[in-house]
C-alpha cells in the first residue's frame, strides 16, 4: 500500500492538477501547477479558482455537474487541454471537481493528433491488405478476349453475379474456372465479404468435415483449445468457392446439401447449429451428370449446385483471343522478369494460334514465361527460337491433333495440298502462289515451314 507521502509525490507529477469545491474555491493544486502559473500556493487556497486562473472553465463543470473531455483553454499565450471531472461523495453528495491538463501546450496536441492518424492509417492499411488477401482476387477485367465466346462469358457472370443462386462452373482444367468464381465475388452484393477458396482434391479424405464445418473445443485428441473455425464460417457473409467439387467424398454430400437448404451447419463435437449466410460456387473438370449417373455423386446435391451454370469454353474455341491474352501475360511477365519484350512474331502467333491447348489458357500463360526467360532483356520481339516447348512439340505432329476429332487432321492435310497445287500452278513462284492463295508473301512461307512444304513439291 501506497504511504501518504508517496501519493503526494504521485500528485506532483500530474500536470496542471487542481481540486476546487463545491463553490468553486481550491482546495488544492499541486507545485508543478503553481509554479507554471507563478502563484503562491499558500495565498491561493480558499479563493475562488477564477481569481487565480481567470481563463480557466472548472467553474462551469461546478455549475453543469457534467464532465469536459479534452477541453482547451487559453493560459498566458498559451493553448492547454485539460479534462475535469465532478467529485462526488459515498453517499452520492456533490464534493467538487478536479482538474488535470491532458496537453501543456498545442504542440503537444498536434504531436498526438499526427500520431493517431499516422496509426489510423497504418490500422487502415492493413485492414485493407486483410480484406484484399480475403477478398476477390481477380475481377471480370482479368477475362481477355473479344471473341463471341468470351463476351458470352463476361455476360453469363454479370448475369450470374446479379443473384444469390449457387453457381457450378464446368470446364477443362486450365480455363480459368478460378478466375470466374472471383469475378462473380467481385460483381456481386457480397463483394465486401470474404473469398474462401477451398480445393476439394487437396484435403485428405479425414480433415474433410473438420476443414469445411470446423469443430469445438475437445472434438478430439489433438483439437485446438477454442474450437477452430471452418471454410464455412470464415466465409459468413461472403462467398465459399469449392474447386474440384467432383472430388468431394461421398460421404460427406449430405453434410453440404444440408448446409445449402437450413443455411446451417454442425461443427465437429459442437451441440449447437450454427446459422450460416453464403453463397455457394463450385467448379469441376469432369461431368457431374455422368458421375451421378456413375454412383459417385448425389443427384440431390448436383441439383441443388446446378441452379445456374457457366461454362467456359477452351482456348482452342477462341483462338482469336490468343493475341490479346498473350499481350496481357508479356505486360505481366515484363516487371518480374526484368524484361522489355512489347510484341510477338507473326511466325510464332501463327503457330500458337494452331496449336491446339490441351493445358488451355494456363498452358499459354508458361509458354510465354517460358520464351521470356529465353529473351535478353534488350530484345523486344518473342521470336520462334524462345519457344523451345513449341518447337519440341511441333517436331510430332500427332500432339497438335487433338485425337478425338481427326476434322483437325483432315483440315491441315487439305490446306497442305491446296498450297502444293497451287505452287505447282505458278511453278514455284511464291509471290504469285501467295496473290492467287490470297495471303502475305511471309505468310505463304510460314505455311509452308508449317506443313512441311518443301520447295521442290511445289515445281
């Protein structure tokens, strides 16, 4: 316990401390106060505190019986701040009001104030970094292309974004099924809640439940002190996005629909529901109708994720797009990589505009990375010799059909005897063959590499 003496001594550290009572006469200050308003405190006590301090407002708090906050006034050129609260006795009887300064001066004030917003903007900052790391990764600006299809697209997920419904997203792997989950988020009324993404063939099969539902305290052995939230929970008020949905065990279906119909859920070793509001988005890479047909997935629940469908066709069915979406990866890859490359060869965009994606958009996106790691950063074209995947895989024909539709085949069997005939017709003029074929000279030539045209089949 605190000896008289010492608490005499806390009081004098405390700036501008005055205790009046209930006329507003001192009944104490202490020295650090007297010697800044250079006073006797002998002469001082008993008189009115306005006498003393003429400035001062403790007068008003005596009459109001309300506490001032922070409240300046002006003493010898100066701006203090100082709070002042009513004193009342045990039994409720008004005693008084003590003053203290918060703020000798208004320096002091601007100092504090500075570093308050100087900590509101770093709280703000990382606020917002939590948000963008929880939030929309991409948006509907990430979807290039002009095609038709890729217009449908953007359409399908402004359209999409403008409901609650559950969304399944059908695709090869590749296409960007991802990306249209996020965009959707972002459209959407939900776009200041959460993003939980949860890839469904990257859990094993025995923390499936614990990971989506999460579970209580004690649930099991080596159960955190607390419970654990759930993909389910952390996405309340926002979007839960289930990638590979065909890969969800069997088991644990009926847990999902149950989710998707009562809004609720039941954490592991938890008595009580917990009320959920989400909005459910899944993806597959294979056909959910044939696996419900096939016994490995639950019709009620296909039913249920079905309820708006989007999906994105492959690379190989816009090509048209390749040139635009190329451009964006070369302008991503150029601050990474320390790169200046600004265009593509014709040569070479003819050739990845024949190529036929079985990777689709992600397979494009590292075969431009890796043609920049091949480039000096002083070169600015993409050239046919920085595309040794391309160039390894044209060596086999056979990986540029795609086998289950030889049309592809016939197609570049025809285009390469109608060239042959026509260099025939000019007898080896290729600037004539390219007039009458009605293409570009260095075209004609690309053609020819392509297909294997050598210039004696033309005489």
């Amino acid at each position: 316990m605190l000896s008289l003496e010492q608490c005499h001594l806390i009081l004098e550290y405390i700036d501008g401390l005055v205790v009046v009572d209930k006329d507003a006469k001192i009944i104490y200050m202490n020295q650090k106060t007297a010697d800044s308003i250079k006073v006797d405190l002998k002469e001082i006590i008993g008189k009115h505190v306005h006498d003393v301090i003429p400035t001062t407002k403790i007068h008003k708090t005596v009459e109001m019986k309300t506490p001032a906050i922070a409240d300046p006034y002006f003493l010898e050129n100066a701006t203090l701040i100082s709070t002042r609260y009513p004193i009342y006795e045990k039994d409720g009887t008004f005693f008084g009001v003590v003053e203290y300064d918060l703020f000798d001066n208004y320096d002091l004030l601007n100092n504090f104030v500075k570093k308050i917003e100087s900590l509101n903007q770093e709280l703000n900052y990382f606020k917002n970094e939590l948000k963008r790391l929880q939030s929309a990764k991409y948006t509907i600006n990430h979807i290039i292309g002009e095609s038709s299809a890729t217009k449908r697209l953007r359409e399908e997920i402004r359209k999409a974004a403008s409901t609650q419904s559950t969304v399944l997203i059908s695709g090869e792997t590749g296409s960007g099924k991802e990306l249209v989950a996020h965009a959707i988020h972002d459209l959407s009324s939900r776009s200041q809640g959460n993003f939980v993404r949860i890839n469904c063939s990257a859990i094993p099969t025995e923390l499936f439940e614990s990971e989506l539902f999460g579970y209580d305290e004690g649930a099991f052995t080596s159960a955190k002190k607390g419970g654990k939230e759930g993909k389910f929970q952390m996405a309340n008020h926002g979007t839960l996005f289930l990638d590979e949905i065909n890969q969800m065990p069997y088991t644990l279906q009926p847990k999902i629909l149950r989710a998707l119909q009562e809004k609720e859920i039941d954490r592991v070793g938890g008595k009580y529901t917990v009320p959920i509001d989400i909005r459910i988005i899944t993806a597959s890479n294979e056909n959910l109708r044939t696996l419900v047909k096939e016994g490995k997935f639950r019709e009620d629940l296909f039913y249920r994720l079905n309820v708006i469908n989007i999906h994105i066709p492959p690379l190989r069915e816009r090509v048209e797009d390749i040139p635009l979406i190329s451009q964006s990866f070369i302008n991503g890859f150029n601050p990474i990589l320390n790169r200046n490359v600004e265009t593509i060869s014709n040569e070479v965009m003819e050739m990845l505009m024949n190529y036929k994606w079985p990777g689709n958009i992600r397979e494009l996106q590292n075969m431009i990375e890796r043609a920049m790691n091949r480039i000096g950063w002083q070169e600015r074209e993409l050239k046919i010799e920085h595309f040794d995947y391309l160039l390894e895989r044209e060596k086999d024909p056979f990986e540029f059909i795609e086998h289950h539709n030889p049309l592809e085949e016939i197609k570049k069997h025809a285009e390469r005897e109608a060239i042959i005939q026509v260099l025939k017709m000019c007898k080896g003029n290729k600037t004539k063959a390219a007039e009458l074929l009605k293409i570009s000279r260095p075209l004609l030539y690309q053609k020819m590499k392509r297909l294997n045209i050598h210039h004696e089949e033309g005489v």
